[in-house]
C-alpha cells in the first residue's frame, strides 16, 4: 500500500505540468527529447486502442526508454474487459498511469466509439474505469472535453465527473472545448470551438478532492503557472510543446516543479547523438527521430538554418547523427 501511495504522489506531483499525448508525435523519440529538455514534467504516449493490445498483440506500440519515466499509457477504447486487458498489458509495460481517451473527434475513433463520443455515456466510462482500476496497481485516468454537440457543458460535465470518481478516478484531465461530432474535423476542434476555462475552475470548486488538469490554447509557461495560482491541480499543454519544446520545457522544471535548473536546447542536441546512435544501429532512421526536433530552437538566433538542414538531410540515405551536428554547428555560429 505504500508503494501505491508514494507511486500516487509521484504522478500527482508529475501532472502540474504535462505534455498532452498526441497521435504521430508524441512517439517514444519525441518523449525521449522532452524527458532530457524536463526531468519532472509528466509525458504521454499517442493514443493506444485496446483491440490492437489485445487482439493484435501489438506491443511494440508499448515501447519505451527508461528515462521516460513518469509516462502515462493513453488508451482508446469503449469496452470494459477489453480495456481491464489493455491496461494491465500497459501496467505490466512498466507505466506509470493509464489513462482512457473520453476526447478525440475523429472519424476514425467515433466509428470505434471511443474517443469524444464517450462524453455522451458516462456510464460506460464508469463501467471501462471500475474494470481498468481492478485490473492495475497503477492510477488509471481520463482524458476528455467539456462536452460534445449540443450537449450543455454545464448539466453533463458535473454528472461525467461524477459518474467517473465513483467509479474510483481520482485524477482527470479536461480540454475546455467542445468536441463537435459532426461539421469539424479534428484540426477545427482545436481551434473553433469556444474555450471554457471558466467551466473547469468551476468543477475543481465543486469537485476538490479530484486532481484535475486544464488542456486546451494554453501555449506558456506563464499560461501554466496563472492557471495553477488560481486553484487547479495541473496543466497540460500540446502543440506549444510540440512545436516549441524549449520555450515550454526548458524553464519548467524550475518553475512549475520549483526543482532542478534552466535546461540548454544546444547540450539536449548534444545528449541526444547517442541515442540516436543507437536507435540508428537498431534500423531507425534519422528522419524517425529529427522530425521532432525541428522546433527545438524556435524563435532564437539559429532557428532557421537548423530546420532547413535537418528537413532537407535527414531523409536522405546514409543521413546519421553527423548531421546533427552540422546542423548544431550552424545554430551555435548564427548566436555567436
């Protein structure tokens, strides 16, 4: 009982800052760069579905490097066994959480009925939750929206909230949007929506003993840091970590966790040449892991020449880590 509550407070803590999990970026190689920029902020997998755990035994999507650590396995899913299975397949994997995807409006995922379009069966959630619980030692939480449609966020959050803590989640993350089902697509409901920051300090008013996370345009650390000075638990944060990854993590460790100091983009390059030394030994390609890094120096002296050197290199045959560093040469002559 120990080992859970100190694991608890570990993850607890890990979450006041988070970097959202995000289909076809948020890769171990990109988890790998953002570990080194952040040792504390807490990194997601992309979305997971149950049926390719159980059904396809495609574990290799479970992959991941030691120092990812804290790392939550996002799942996709609706059916409760299916899911129990999943998670214990992801605990057994060695993460730290497991969490269920309630927010994603794809086509793709609505026709597998999961995703946002769980927003409309809190008790199904319930249910995926309670059996998700039993099945793992680890924390099992939610990722989901506000609400969907013509859904009014007021009446349908509180009750979602509700239903998922009594099914014994302690722990969720809410994307102050609206999903709309149907007339966006997934990139306009990330953007046309109305946020409703509002809405969620309101649910961490009435639910207080729930950890609860804001998502949704927040794209700074000083975003971070007002949303957490005016009560809630935990902050995560997608695109800007993804496509300016230092202006997010560098600083976070000390300023969001109070630990730790300013990390250095330049000595992160430098720590990665190994790693993608190795990986390269093992069949990866260059391109598989510098197309996460092509943000790294955005908006510093550099930035520019590094981007143009990697995108135009990094695909071509025989490309390894000696590119890398012309390219890092380039960005340390340009701040010179």
């Amino acid at each position: 009982m120990r080992k859970e509550i100190e694991g608890k407070s570990r993850i607890w803590r890990a979450a006041r800052l988070s970097v959202a999990p995000m289909m076809d970026w948020t890769t171990r190689e990109c988890r790998y760069l953002h570990r080194l920029l952040s040792k504390e902020t807490l990194l997601y997998t992309e979305m997971v579905t149950a049926p390719a755990l159980v059904r396809g035994r495609a574990l290799h999507l479970l992959d991941h490097d030691i120092s990812e650590h804290p790392v939550a396995l996002q799942l996709g899913g609706s059916d409760p066994d299916e899911l129990a299975e999943a998670a214990k397949i992801g605990a057994e994997a060695g993460y730290d959480e497991i969490n269920l995807n309630c927010g994603c409006p794809s086509d793709r995922v609505q026709s597998g009925a999961f995703g946002a379009i769980l927003m409309q069966s809190p008790e199904l959630v319930a249910d995926c939750m309670a059996a998700m619980a039993q099945a793992v030692d680890v924390e099992v939480t939610v990722k989901c929206r506000i609400g969907v449609d013509d859904q009014n966020p007021q009446d349908v959050l509180p009750e979602f909230l509700e239903k998922i803590r009594a099914a014994g989640v302690d722990r969720v993350t809410i994307h102050a949007r609206k999903a709309w089902l149907k007339g966006l697509s997934p990139k306009e409901n990330r953007d046309i929506p109305p946020l409703d920051y509002e809405l969620v300090h309101q649910m961490k008013a009435s639910f207080p003993d729930m950890h609860i996370s804001i998502n949704g345009g927040i794209a700074t650390l000083e975003d971070a840091q007002a949303q957490l000075a005016r009560g809630l638990d935990g902050v995560m944060i997608g695109r800007a970590a993804y496509h300016q990854p230092a202006d997010v993590l560098c600083a976070a460790d000390p300023r969001i966790f109070g630990t730790g100091e300013v990390s250095d983009p330049v000595s992160v390059v430098q720590d990665m040449l190994p790693y993608i030394e190795r990986e390269m030994q093992r069949g990866a390609r260059l391109h598989q892991i510098s197309r996460h890094m092509l943000g790294l120096f955005a908006g510093r002296p550099g930035a520019r020449q590094w981007r143009r050197h990697l995108s135009e290199g990094a695909s071509r045959k025989g490309a390894g880590p000696e590119l890398i560093e012309e390219a890092l040469d380039l960005v340390i002559a340009r701040a010179a």
